[in-house]
C-alpha cells in the first residue's frame, strides 16, 4: 500500500476507519504465515506479542468466542480476554455493547445482594498463603441437588470447582488433599465458615499433618469468606446463561467455566489469575481464541527460573498495590451503604 512510497494527501480520504487506524500503526504490524499481527508488549514481561489483526468478516466469530464460549463473563472480563489476543479499531466498545445485548447474560445473571453488614478486609501478600473454601449446591437435569466444593487462592484469586458426592469432612478432605495439595503444594492458612464438615476432627488432623493452619467466619457473616462467595455468585450465573442443552449437563461443564474464569482479569488485583499463579498467559485454543506468541528470550533452565522470578514478582507487587485499592474502595463504598 503506502509502504515503500510516498502517497499523496487525498489518498486516504475514501479510506474507511478501519483502514486509517491500521496505517497510524504500520510500523506496528508484521505479516507471519499470511496472517497479520499488531505487534504488542507484555505488560509483565515486557516482551513481544502477537495480536491477531481480525478483519471485519471474523468479529462475530470472535466475540461469540470470548464470551458465549468463555462462560458468559460480564464486559470487563470480556474485553481484557480479547485484548490478550486480538486487535481492531474501536474493540473495546465493540466487546462491551455485544456483552450489554447478551440476551442470555440480561435473562440469566443475578442482581448484586444487598449489604449488610461492614465488609472486613484480608490482606494476603503471595499464592498460597490463604485458600478459601466453601460449598455451592445446584440440581441437575434430574433436579437431584448436587455439592460443589469451591476453592479459591485468596491472593491469585485462582479458583476451582470440585464435585462432591456430599458435603462429608471426608469428601473436603478427598478434594483438598488429592485435587489441590499434592497439585499445588501446601497452603499456608484454609479460611471456611464454621460448618461441622470444615469443623470436623478429620479436617483438623489432615491439615495438622499438611502444616496448614486453621481459620473461619464469624457466625451468620459470610461476607467474611467474601472469595468463595463471590465465586459461587459467578459460577451460578455462568451456569444460568449456558444454553439449555448445556445447562443440564453442567457438572460436565466445570472445569471449562473455572478455567474460563481464571483466564480472564479479576478486578481486584488487575490480572488474570491463573497468570499470577504460573507467570505466564494461558495458551487457549487457536481457532476460537488465536494464539499469543512471544519472543522467546529464554535458552535454558536458569534462565527461564530466574526470568519466571523477575516477572512474578512484577505482577504480584502490581497486584498488591491495586487489590489495597479496591479493598479501600469497596469497603468505603460498603460501609457507606449500610450507616
């Protein structure tokens, strides 16, 4: 086009938008493979990334990608799932009124509760330090209720979703130890209400042997395990705005929507979780989500270990300075709500 000559001044000026945004960024783009890339940095690791340019015929395939295939996650989670991947004039008001017409999301989601009572604020410092855990129930096709232990890293915000036969300290003690200690590591602190379950003897003696120390709720105050709430909020609306046929096969469906969840920015802490968990940005499918390449700047084992450090580190104390923020913010807000 205009590259390797000069073009004059009334050239451009039947050109549409789209055009006029891509030629300000030209020396921004790159063609690999056929396919054109805005070329980005990483935030975190400040290296190179790729953004997949989506030409105007893809950008209905893409949004049904990043959000009815991702879970149905509201506007800001959204937008900050399709910016980690692709690129467009106007993406971001694009992103958020397909979001604001989802029928299925105006239908299906439910209201913010009300306050109640002054929010108390955790502070944690690195992953692992606090895990959140509390149980989610909902019926399935059959209308048999079914128990969901819910696990949340209170730092990362990193969350899971466990299937239980029931709500039995056997059952909790099964899920922590096989499907979160022995794959993560051993936390610091588990925070619960004060269910018999979490409660139990059996708990006690399972995380006396793991080192990990106990702590929960007030009684009547589940602001106080305010993660796992917030979890089993948003893991009900995602449910809720599966399509039907999907909607009744949901236990199935778990593991998609947490990883969907922890893909995606958590407003507290201003990343993904599951970056702040592994130091790095999730490779999702290439047809739905494009792929983000990188340069690779690492060439062996140490340097990649001592890479790893740098950029966690990055983003953990760029995740603490906002989630002090947001905690101030909200609990203002929240405050003021309930004089």
């Amino acid at each position: 086009m205009w590259r390797g000559g000069e073009d004059h001044p009334g050239e451009r000026a039947h050109e549409s938008v789209e055009v006029l945004c891509l030629l300000r960024i030209w020396d921004k783009l790159t063609m690999e493979m056929g396919v054109l890339y805005r070329v980005s940095k990483n935030v975190v690791t400040k290296r190179k990334k790729y953004l997949y340019v989506v030409p105007a015929s893809m950008k209905a395939m893409v949004l049904n990608g990043v959000h009815d295939e991702a879970g149905h996650q509201g506007q800001q989670r959204t937008v900050y799932l399709t910016r980690q991947r692709f690129f467009w004039h106007g993406l971001e008001r694009e992103v958020k009124a397909y979001v604001k017409c989802c029928r299925r999301c105006v239908v299906s989601k439910a209201p913010d509760p009300e306050a109640r009572a002054p929010i108390e604020s955790i502070i944690t410092s690195e992953p692992l330090e606090l895990l959140c855990i509390d149980f989610w129930s909902a019926e399935d096709s059959s209308n048999k209720s079914l128990d969901v232990l819910v696990v949340t890293d209170h730092f990362t915000k990193l969350a899971h979703a466990f299937l239980c036969p029931n709500q039995s300290a056997k059952s909790v003690a099964h899920q922590l130890w096989n499907n979160h200690f022995c794959v993560y590591g051993m936390p610091r602190r588990i925070h619960s209400d004060q269910g018999a379950n979490f409660e139990s003897a059996l708990i006690a003696e399972l995380l006396s042997v793991a080192g990990v120390q106990k702590s929960h709720t007030t009684p009547y105050h589940p602001m106080g395990n305010g993660s796992c709430e917030r979890m089993n909020r948003t893991l009900g609306n995602m449910i809720r705005a599966l399509p039907t046929r999907a909607k009744h096969r949901w236990p199935q469906a778990l593991n998609s929507l947490t990883f969907a969840y922890n893909c995606t920015i958590h407003e507290t802490t201003g990343f993904a979780p599951f970056l702040l968990m592994f130091g790095r940005t999730p490779r999702l499918s290439d047809i739905v989500f494009g792929s983000v390449n990188e340069n690779p700047e690492v060439v062996d084992y140490d340097q990649f270990v001592q890479s790893l450090r740098r950029d966690l580190k990055e983003a953990m104390n760029t995740a603490q300075a906002s989630a002090a923020k947001q905690l101030k913010r909200h609990a203002d807000l929240y405050d003021r709500r309930v004089r």
